[in-house]
C-alpha cells in the first residue's frame, strides 16, 4: 500500500519548514547556488560551442572541401636541395586531379601575394592579392548580393582581364559603401583594375582581393616584392570522400609518388606538399565541443553536489531535533513508508524549491548577456582580428539540459532525503522516545 500524502502532510511540511527559516534558507540557497553556476556554466558552453560553429561554417569547415599547400624540400635527391621551395604549376595541378578522378572532384589553384598596395581617390591600404580561376569562387562558396556585382568568370580568366573582386572590408576602406565600388578602377601596385564584384567577408582576417590568375600570371603582379606569378601555391580542391585522417594520408601518399615523377622529388618526403580537409576538421571541432560540454558538466554537477550534500548534513540534524517525534510515530503506528515520505518530501521541496529559483536566475543573467551582446555590440567598432560576437553566440540552454538540470535536482533531492530517512527508520522506539 502507498503511503499517503495529502493536505494534512503538505500543512506539516509548511509548518516544519516554517518553523527553521533560517535553516531552510541557508540549505536552499547552497542548492540555488549549484543550479545556478550549472546553468552558467552550460549556457556559456551553449555560447562557445555556436560560436565555434558558426565561425567553421564561416570559413568553410561544414563543406567537403580540401586545402594542398606547397612546401618544400626536406630530402636531397635529383639535384634538388634542401629548403628548396617545391614549384607547382598549373599544369602540374591538372594532372593531380586527371591523375585522381575519384578522389579529387574540382581543383582551384591559386597565388597568393602578401601587402601589396591598393588606392583609390587619395585613400590606400594593403592588401592581399589572390590569383584564382573561376572554380575557386565555387570551391570557396563565395557569394555576392544582387547589388554587388559578379564574381571571376571563365572569360576574365581566359582572356587576362584586369578586373578584381573585393572583399567588403577592402570597398569600406576605400568607399562610401561596398555598391559604390562596382564599376570603378582601382590601383594595385601602380596598375588599374576594374572592380566587378564585392563579397561579404566569411572571416575577419586578411585584406583580400581576387583577380583572375591568369592576368595575374600576365602582368608578373607582385613579382618586385618577391612573389613568382608563374608558381601555384596553394589548390583548394572539392574532395567529399575525405572522411577520416586516414583519408588524407592516403590521397596525400599519392599525390607525392605523383610530384616526384614530375619533379624527381623524394616520394617519401612529408614536406613537399601537405593536405587539409575541412571534414575532418569538422570532425574534430565535434570532439572539442563534446569535450567541453562534458567537462562543463562535471565542474557544475559537482558544485550542484556540494549543496546535496549540504541538505543531507541538514537532515540529519532535522532527523535528530525531530528523534522523539519520530519515534512517537512509531509508536502510534506509523508504518517505514511514512517516516520515509515525512522526510523526503521536506527533501524534495527544499531542493526543487531552491533549485527552480537557480535555474530562472540562470536564465535570466543569459537573457542580459544575449541583449547585450545584440544591442549594445551593433554600436561598437572592433578591430578586423576580432570581433566576440563570433566567438560567443547565442549564450542560452537548451530545453533538453533544462529538462536534464530540473530531472538531476529531484534525484539529488530524493537521495539527500533517503540516506537520512532510512537512518530514521532504523531508531528502535524507546531510544527514539527517550
């Protein structure tokens, strides 16, 4: 038969708990305490992991694309030296992805030219110059808005035109705004593009502007600070089956038997050229994030643990305040079942009571940051290395962990009432009464 729980005992247990306010207070507020700095602590790690998120997909992290940069020399053989730099030409590229129909879907190879100089109406900075082939707006997901022109097409790249892309924060720099740039001329490094298109940038981060690779190749631009137009040095590549590491270790052992046929490089040599994939990077943010959830837990359920413990120490003393009262009970017939409820319940409402309050308190505090971080940001300039809204997004949890915060509060509460209960239970009734 199930112990009854009615009017009579929810009076009871309003007058037992009336009667300690002090007691009752201070043990709730050590629950509170633990929900609220778990709520925090999971709500930041909420925040950090959308971050993260965000600026992969930003950068491309959530595609299957791949990244071949070129390295260098590490083992003397053939006539070539160590340090050497290894040249990769275009051709050299088409072969790769000939040579590799299954694994490599699309190559872009591109030139990059660090600082060189961009003006326009008295105003100027430094920027990145890239080379690209149209394939690489592709491979790239870059896109433009309908008032911001176009991207490189196949006819700017087969016929060296000198037209250019701009990113967003290269036309605000020399412009009112990103559509004002569209159709004006441009100076980089003492030549005249016409600016054709202007993305929005995925990343603050380096300057950028694209030009057909061709021209770039044509004009020998940036050749007078050190750069060869003729050398490729990075392909970014649409690859989907690279799943795993072990992936890229493959295609990437393949590719270097390939470069020493062309070249008569050490097929052995890991320096020569080094392979990236974005999956299995994401792969890895995934773990990261997993991780830092788990461990987020651990510290907040260990804090919600302290107060537990706090309520069992509390009941134990309630237990042995209320000895003789219990063991009039007993002695009037009150069955275990009983004396276990009396003391649960105090348990329970004290920890749902108290934790309930952390958990809105909690929720609150993240309403104030994510306000703040939506209207009171917007007003702020920062610099183009950082920004925090990208690393800090939507700070709040999620249904499930509040649901998981609330199912955790009722089970610590029925422990830290049933370890001091079954103890209750045990008092012979003449001790009890004495």
């Amino acid at each position: 038969m199930m112990p009854r729980f009615g009017q009579e005992q929810v009076q009871e247990l309003i007058a037992t708990l009336s009667a300690n306010k002090l007691r009752t207070v201070l043990t709730g507020f050590a629950v509170g305490w633990g929900v609220l700095i778990l709520v925090l602590l999971l709500s930041s790690g909420m925040g950090i992991a959308n971050g993260i998120r965000k600026t992969a997909a930003d950068l491309g992290l959530s595609s299957a694309k791949a990244n071949l940069d070129v390295g260098f020399v590490s083992i003397p053989i053939n006539g070539h030296r160590e340090w050497e730099d290894i040249k990769l030409t275009r051709a050299m590229v088409q072969q790769f992805q000939a040579a590799n129909p299954q694994d490599i879907l699309l190559a872009a190879p591109t030139k990059t030219c660090y600082s060189l100089d961009i003006g326009y109406g008295g105003k100027s900075s430094k920027v990145t110059v890239v080379g690209v082939v149209p394939e690489y707006m592709q491979v790239e997901s870059i896109r433009f808005n309908s008032n911001e022109g176009r991207p490189i097409s196949p006819k700017d790249e087969r016929e060296g035109t000198k037209v250019v892309v701009l990113q967003d924060i290269v036309a605000k720099s020399l412009f009112r705004s990103s559509s004002e740039a569209i159709g004006k001329y441009v100076i980089i490094e003492q030549i005249a593009f016409k600016v054709i298109g202007v993305h929005k940038s995925k990343f603050v981060g380096w300057k950028k502007c694209y030009i057909p690779l061709k021209t770039l190749e044509t004009l020998h631009l940036g050749e007078n600070k050190g750069y060869n137009p003729l050398y490729i040095s990075n392909v970014s590549m649409l690859c989907p089956k690279l799943q795993t590491q072990e992936d890229c270790d493959v295609l990437l052992g393949k590719l270097r038997k390939q470069l020493a046929l062309m070249l008569g490089t050490d097929p052995q040599d890991k320096q020569v050229l080094f392979l990236t994939s974005t999956q299995v990077k994401n792969k890895t943010i995934s773990y990261v994030i997993l991780g830092l959830d788990a461990f987020l837990w651990v510290i907040g359920l260990s804090t919600l643990l302290i107060g537990l413990i706090g309520v069992v120490t509390i009941m134990q003393v309630t237990i042995t305040e209320r000895k003789r009262e219990i063991g009039i009970r007993k002695a009037l017939g009150a069955k275990p079942q009983d004396i276990i409820v009396m003391i649960l319940s105090e348990s329970v409402v004290i920890t749902i009571v108290s934790g309930l309050i952390g958990l809105m308190s909690g929720v609150g505090l993240m309403s104030i940051v994510i306000y703040y971080m939506e209207h009171v940001q917007e007003e702020k300039t920062y610099s183009q290395f950082f920004n925090p809204g990208t690393l800090f997004l939507d700070p709040m949890i999620s249904l499930e962990m509040a649901l998981g915060a609330i199912a955790v509060m009722v089970l610590g509460g029925l422990v830290a009432g049933y370890i001091p209960a079954r103890k209750a239970i045990r008092i012979p009734v003449v001790e009890a009464m004495h």
